[in-house]
C-alpha cells in the first residue's frame, strides 16, 4: 500500500510550525523563522524581515521557514534551498507520512487539517483540489 498526505479542510495543505521544525530535524536541518517587519513601498524600497521565536511564529499570519541563521534582521529572503516551504513536499515522502503520524493534529496548520490514505501499490494517482480540500483520485483520461 502506498500512504499518501491529503488535507481534508477548505483552505489547504499545510505543516504546522511545530511539525515544519520536527520534519526539518529529521533531515538534519535546523529551522528558523522570520516575519516582514518592514514593507518596500514603506521603507523606501527596502523590505526587512526580523527573525522571531518558533512561538511567536506559531501567532504570526505568515512565517518564512529558513534553515539557516541568518542574523536578527535581513532585507531579503533567500532564493535558494535555505528557504523551506513545505507545500514543495512530496505526499509520499516517509518523513512527511512520519510527522503527521507521530504529531497527529498536531502536524495541521490553521488552515489544514492533514489525513494519511493508503491506496494499492499498483495505482496511478493523482490529488484533486478544490479550494484547499483534497482527494486522491486514480489517473484517466478525460477529454
């Protein structure tokens, strides 16, 4: 059987803050979390990024996961792999499947709420959306 993580919310997928830095332990990576402080069209085209607490992310309305430190206050994200996002992730990968198994809810962000299904070995699937809920539905042909 294949396992396979679906959110079954309207809103969408999405690892909770404390799951994003279990995940990224398992990898060997660490997790750091930064907020916009300062907006370009405020800051004379200057954008600035303060880096806060794994708690204080859990309340922020949008925190960016970096793994590296990257010092108390940045002008720019990086555009590289040092910027972790988690809706890149694989719904098969075994580290995925393992967090939500161990974290249960919660692994759920606040707009998530994450399911495994397991579906035979020898299926063709893909994952259905519509405004964030999911189901995993067998590949065919529709014209």
């Amino acid at each position: 059987m294949t396992k396979i993580v679906v959110n079954r919310k309207h809103g969408g997928f999405g690892l909770s803050i404390k799951a994003q830095v279990r995940y990224l332990e398992l990898v060997g990576k660490k997790c750091y979390f930064y907020e916009r402080t300062k907006w370009a069209h405020e800051n004379n085209g200057i954008e600035e990024y303060t880096k806060i607490s794994p708690k204080k992310a859990e309340n922020s309305f949008i925190a960016y996961s970096i793994t590296e430190d990257l010092g108390k206050k940045i002008d720019k994200l990086p555009n590289d792999e040092r910027f972790w996002y988690d809706g890149n992730l694989e719904r098969t990968d075994p580290i995925l499947i393992q967090v939500v198994e161990e974290m249960g809810k919660e692994a759920n962000d606040q707009f998530a709420e994450l399911e495994i299904v397991e579906i035979p070995d020898d299926v063709a699937w893909e994952i259905d959306e519509y405004d964030g809920y999911e189901s995993i539905h067998e590949v065919h042909r529709s014209w």
